[in-house]
C-alpha cells in the first residue's frame, strides 16, 4: 500500500530561523515528488516538483531534496517569516496514474 | 496562469437540503477535474474523479449518489452534496489538469467550506 508518512506533525519557531521538514514514502515506482503549501482555509499552493532522478529543487527560501534510494524527501525553510505558518504536504505521484497521493502533513507556526 | 476557482467559498446549510459547489478552470481547458475532502487537521482525501463528457469514477466508500458529480465542460465541474448531514461538514477542494498535453500536473482551487446544521 502505498504511504506517505510526514514528520513532524507540527512544528513552532521563531521568526528568522531555519526548520527542515521530513518526508518518509513507499510509493514506488513514482514519476515525480512534490511539495504543497497550504495556508489555514485554502487550496494547495505548489512549492517544487523533482523528478526522481533529481536531488535537489530550490523555490526561493524553500529548498526540497530527495533521496529515491531511500524513499526520504525533506523541505528546508529559510529565514522563515510569519507568512510561511501552514501546512505542507509532501506529495509523491505513482507512475502512471493521475492521482495524487497526499502526504499527512507538517503544520508549522512561525511565531514573531 | 493555471487558476481555478471554486463558488462559493463557504456555505452553511440546513440538514436534509443539497448544496452545489462549482469549481472552474478560467484560463485552461481541463480534460480532468479532480474532487477532495479535506476533514480538520487531516490530509486531502481523493474522493472521485471526473472527466469532460463521461461520468465521474469514485473512490471506494463515497457514495456516488450522495456526492453528485458533472463535468459538462472543459472548464466547469460541479459537486452537488444531496440530503446533506452535519457528518458531511468538511472542506471541499478540486482540481483541474489541464488537458491537450501530457501532463500530471493538478492546479487546485482555493477550496469551498461546508457547514451543515
């Protein structure tokens, strides 16, 4: 079956720092891996999209890498402000369907 | 480009009574709509996928006659939730994938908020 486990649930910081965000999956094989920002109320806002054969993708402060051999995925935030507070969920995509499976999701508070 | 939008963005309504929400694809023609549950704090939760011009497929334990869907056009898709019950209270989400090329990508609407009394 195919799963998606994020880690962790939630997370607070403070304004300016850095956090890095866990994503453990068994989808296999998957075309491409995603990560979603979604703010409290709103649809999935796309943050970056790698192929598997890629390591690394950067969307300004947000840095997402992945490691296919070992089914692990991290989003890396920087100076993190206090409009990053949301979810995001990881999001890798089976090969050859058009379904999204959904990760479970960090929600993270930057606090002032 | 790529926006999708959904009406409305919140809706409260009696128990027994149906709601339609509609989800629009405005700059892209979408070959494929997809809807999501969303229940709080809990992840996107597939429940049926529609395409233009055929009837939409389900995923399993949502009930078809229940949560109606139509996907008319290349850019409108509605859910009309029939007899709705305070259970089916949830954050509504689809998406469109755009249509004409090959592609998995998905571009999500902002989401509609049922609350049902």
């Amino acid at each position: 079956k195919n799963q998606v486990e994020q880690s962790p649930q939630s997370l607070i910081i403070l304004e300016g720092k850095n956090c890095t965000l866990q994503c453990n999956y068994t989808v296999s094989p998957f075309s491409n891996l995603r990560w979603y920002k979604q703010d409290t109320g709103r649809g999935p806002v796309s943050l970056t999209i790698m192929t598997f054969s890629e390591n690394t993708k950067s969307n300004g402060r947000y840095t997402a890498t992945l490691d296919a051999d070992t089914k692990q995925s991290s989003l890396h935030i920087t100076a993190s402000q206090l409009s990053d507070s949301a979810s995001y969920i990881c999001v890798p995509h089976p090969t050859g369907t058009y379904k999204y499976i959904f990760g479970t999701g960090t929600r993270l508070k930057v606090l002032a | 480009g790529a926006v999708v939008s959904q009406h409305p963005s919140r809706v409260i309504c009696k128990s027994g009574t149906s709601v339609k929400i509609e989800c629009r694809s405005l700059d892209f023609q979408a070959t494929t709509m997809f809807w999501y549950r969303q229940f709080p704090k809990q992840s996107l939760m597939l429940m049926a996928t529609s395409n233009e011009g055929s009837k939409a497929t389900y995923e399993q334990g949502v009930e078809k006659d229940k949560f109606l869907i139509n996907h008319a056009s290349l850019t409108l898709s509605t859910l009309t939730v029939t007899s709705a019950h305070p259970e089916d209270s949830s954050f509504y989400i689809c998406s469109a994938r755009p249509g004409g090329v090959s592609t998995d990508t998905q571009y999500f609407g902002p989401g509609t908020r049922l609350t049902v009394l």
